[in-house]
C-alpha cells in the first residue's frame, strides 16, 4: 500500500487537458498567492509555545555563516531532535498530536521528520517549504496559513511531514537576511514561523483538498465548508469545483487503466497531478514508520479501489495484490495497534475494513 506510486513516472503525454479546472485552479492560485504575499510582509506570529518555536528552539548548533555546514550538523543530529519531540521517523515511532500543530482541536496529526534533500545554490529561502502536507481530512479549498487555528465542518487525521534541515537553514538565512531585524526591532522565531513556513505550506494543503474534493464526490460524501475569514476578496469557486469534479470523474470512468495513470489524469492545484499529491516521502520503510506511511494512503487507496469497483476495473490485480499483501503484515505485525492510542488505532483499522477490504 506504501509502496506504491513512489517510484513511477509523474508526467506523461496523451492525458485528457481539463480547461475550465485548470482555469479554476489558476484563479484559486492567484488568489492563494496574494495571500502568501499578504503574509510574508505582515508582521504576526504564532504562540510561544507552538510546535515548531520548541522543535528550533531544540536546535542548539550555532550558525557561523557556512549554511551548507550548518545544514550538514542538523543533518547529523536528526535522530535526536525528532526523538525529543515526538515525531515520527525511521528511528522513532512518535506519537500522534491532538490537539494538531497544523489544524487544531478537530485534527489528530502525524508529524513525519524528513531530511529530503534540497539544493542551497541561489536558494529562495523565503519561498520554500519545508512543511508538506502528505495527507488531511478536509475538501473545502480555504486559503490559509497551517496555524492550529481551522475553522471547517470537518475533522479527522493529517499527515504532514517536517524538513528538519530546511527549516532550521530557512530561519537562519531569514535571520542574516535583515528582514528580522527592520525598523529597529528584532522580530522573533515566532513571527517567522507564521509569516513563511507556516503560510507556504497552504501550497500542498489545497493540493490535497482538491484531491479530496475529487475523492468525496466519488464516495458520495458532502465536501466541507470554512469559516475562515480574509482580509481581501477571493473568487468564490465552489459551484465550478463541483462540476469539473464530476467531468473529471466522467472521464475516469470511460476507460479502464492502471491506479497510477488514474492518478496521473487527475489535475492538481500546484503539483503535476494527483500522483504526485500522493508521492510519499523518501524515507527507509522501517517499523517505527510504516504506520504513518499507510495513514497517509488511506484516502486515495479507498478511492482508487471504489472507481476501479464501480467500473469493474480488472487491470490493477498486481496493485491490488501488493494491497491485500500489505494488509496480511500489517494485521500480523499489529502495526496500526502496538504503541498508538486506542481511539486512532481503531479509527484507522475502522476505516481499512469499512473502505478497503470489501473491495479487495
């Protein structure tokens, strides 16, 4: 189940061009991007006590003006830093956090440390992203920094990995690059948190969203609402998402083909596709992480089986196989049960045999 998607192709030729959501998608980024810009240049800040103030706060290596050596230093004490915070790794299991540090009191969140590597020549600090939201719960395409503070109609689990090494390099060029220090005060961690990764991650929170908006009407379940205000006027883009959801839908239906070219005919906000929206990250598959992996699957593997179903698809045995295979180790293994809370083991292998096995 984790295993796939990684390794395959994200752009091919040939695949059916959707105008009018592209379009859709265009206007949301226009919007999506003014807001980024919104943020990066209004000074506010997250509490003290968040998250990521304690996890940079953790990285105790002092910054000498080499940031490739830097890097290289925070590279080395991953283990450590992710341990001490409870996060979920190749090294450590971690726990799930609820209330979210991403979405707040309707989230129970998966934090996953990555290293991914990134090229520091002519780097854009201040537009990188070193929060990546593999997975979430939510369909209702609101623009907004990730700062535990959603307003929506819907809740459940997210998947969001953390660049340990980007973020620490991010916040030390943002501290040598001046801006944290205009007008003649020094502005704190926590103001860039909120002000730059905080509010970049929106690009792969609403990559997922319109996945989820595709999957939900799909399963025949409603889409969600915010209730988020801006501080400008954005275009109103529900009704066009809705109706290009179902063409896009139409059209998966008409041919048979492989999970994977599935995932590749569906449009995505910033990405390529929704192939890439489901890349995981590359991560060694070891026990302490495989959990975390498969929770972040669920969605798109429940609505690559209920299309395939629908249209009594029989080109995805091997896929299929490989699931059925990962399902025997997980349920031999105890992976989503040994060291989780009761009420999200039971949520995860309620939504497997409510969602997966009956299509397998």
């Amino acid at each position: 189940m984790y295993t796939l998607f990684n390794t395959d192709p994200v752009i091919r030729g040939g695949g059916v061009v959707y105008t009018k959501a592209n379009y859709a998608l265009d206007v949301l980024k226009r919007d999506t991007d003014r807001w980024v810009d919104y943020r990066h240049l209004n000074v506010a800040s997250v509490d003290s006590s968040h998250f990521l103030v304690k996890l940079l706060q953790t990285i105790n290596i002092p910054y000498t003006g080499n940031i490739e050596v830097y890097r290289s230093q925070v590279e080395q004490r991953m283990g450590q830093y992710s341990g001490v915070m409870g996060m979920t790794s190749n090294l450590h299991r971690g726990r799930v956090h609820h209330p979210g540090v991403f979405y707040g009191s309707q989230s129970w969140e998966v934090l996953i440390a990555t290293d991914e590597d990134f090229s520091l020549t002519n780097w854009d600090w201040a537009n990188a992203s070193p929060i990546r939201v593999l997975s979430h719960y939510r369909s209702d395409l609101g623009i907004e920094s990730l700062d535990g503070d959603s307003k929506t109609t819907e809740s459940g689990m997210a998947v969001i990995t953390v660049n340990i090494p980007m973020l620490a390099c991010q916040y030390q060029l943002w501290r040598a690059s001046g801006l944290s220090g205009q007008e003649g005060m020094e502005r704190r961690m926590s103001q860039f948190l909120l002000m730059y990764p905080l509010t970049n991650a929106v690009y792969s929170h609403l990559d997922v969203c319109f996945f989820n908006r595709i999957c939900r009407r799909q399963m025949g379940v409603p889409t969600g609402e915010t209730y988020r205000k801006l501080p400008f006027y954005t275009t109103d883009l529900r009704q066009r998402f809705e109706q290009e959801a179902d063409k896009i839908l139409t059209n998966l239906r008409v041919t048979k083909q492989t999970f994977v070219n599935t995932l590749m005919d569906i449009p995505a906000f910033v990405s390529d596709s929704a192939l890439q929206v489901n890349r995981l990250p590359k991560v060694p598959f070891t026990s302490q992480l495989i959990w975390a992996l498969i929770a972040a699957r669920l969605n798109s593997i429940a609505f690559l089986l209920n299309l395939g179903n629908e249209m009594d698809n029989d080109t995805n045995t091997h896929s299929i196989n490989r699931i059925r295979r990962c399902l025997v180790e997980v349920d031999s293994n105890k992976t989503l049960s040994n060291g989780l809370p009761s009420d999200v083991s039971n949520y995860l292998r309620g939504y497997i045999d409510q969602n997966i096995r009956p299509y397998l």
